[in-house]
C-alpha cells in the first residue's frame, strides 16, 4: 500500500481545478497588470498597440476559461460537499467578490480596451495611453477582489 494518496474523490479534483484556475486568473492578472504600467510609464512607440493586441489573445484564451472554470467548480464543490451551503458567509462573499470581478471586467475594462483599440484605429496613441492606464487601474483592482477571495477560501469567516 502506497504513504501517498494523490486524489481521493471528485472533490478533490473539483478543489485542484478551482485552484489551478484561480492561478491562472491571478497570476495572469498580475503578469498584465505589471505589463500594463510598463507599457504606459516607458512611451516606446507601438507598446500600446502590441499590448491592446495581444489583450483580443490573451484575455479569450486565458483569462475567460479560468473565470468561468474558477466559478463552475466552485459552485459544484459547494453542491458536492455537505460541509458547505450557499448561506455561509463565506460562499456569499466569495460569490459577491466574483461577481465584482466579473462586473469591473465587463463593464469597465472591456471598454477601456474597446476605447484604446478606437484610439489606435485613429492613430491617436497618446488616447491609447491614457485608456489603457485606466484598464491598468481596474484590473489592479480586480486583483485586489481576487487576493480577498483567495483570503475568504482559505480562511473561511463565518465558520
């Protein structure tokens, strides 16, 4: 008999799916995070344009699958395990700082990007600049929701 168990159940692979997700989401949210305010501080001609560009690769490819996967097994962890329901603290605030997350990425930084792509089309790159330091701002904010999620899951308040 092996000393190592390597998943013992669903949940368990629910839990490493949510979590490999949730890396993805930040840790991708922080590598364009620091990329944005490089590109926006230096002024080298053409950054905005390959950082706006590479945003129509990087956000379908990485950072929607990893939203949509973090929030799926999420909810089917709770669904699966009887120790959790949608009434704890915990789960509410979660959700309610997912749903921000979700919010600020639809709302405000989709026409942010939308807005830098417009300015660029025009040759207006100095309008690219300023929209893209705004996206900047608001995907520095979703990370912030992002780091007190991950607080809420590990720590779990109201348990």
């Amino acid at each position: 008999m092996s000393a190592v168990t390597i998943a013992t159940g669903l949940y368990d692979w629910l839990l490493f799916g949510h979590v490999v997700a949730a890396m993805a989401w930040v840790g991708g949210g922080l590598m364009l995070g620091v990329l944005s305010v490089q590109v926006v501080r230096t002024g080298e001609p053409g950054a905005v344009e390959r950082f706006v560009g590479n945003l129509r690769v990087i956000g379908p490819r990485l950072l929607a699958p990893s939203t949509v996967a973090v929030l799926g097994l999420g909810v089917w962890m709770v669904l699966d395990n009887a120790a959790w329901d949608f009434g704890q603290l915990w789960v509410l605030l979660a959700l309610g700082l997912f749903g921000g997350a979700f919010l600020i990425g639809a709302a405000h930084q989709s026409r942010r990007a939308l807005g830098a792509e417009r300015a660029l089309e025009r040759g207006d790159e100095e309008g690219a600049r300023r929209e893209l330091a705004r996206w900047s701002w608001g995907y520095w904010l979703i990370v912030l929701l992002l780091v007190i999620a991950a607080w809420d899951m590990v720590f779990k308040p109201g348990l």
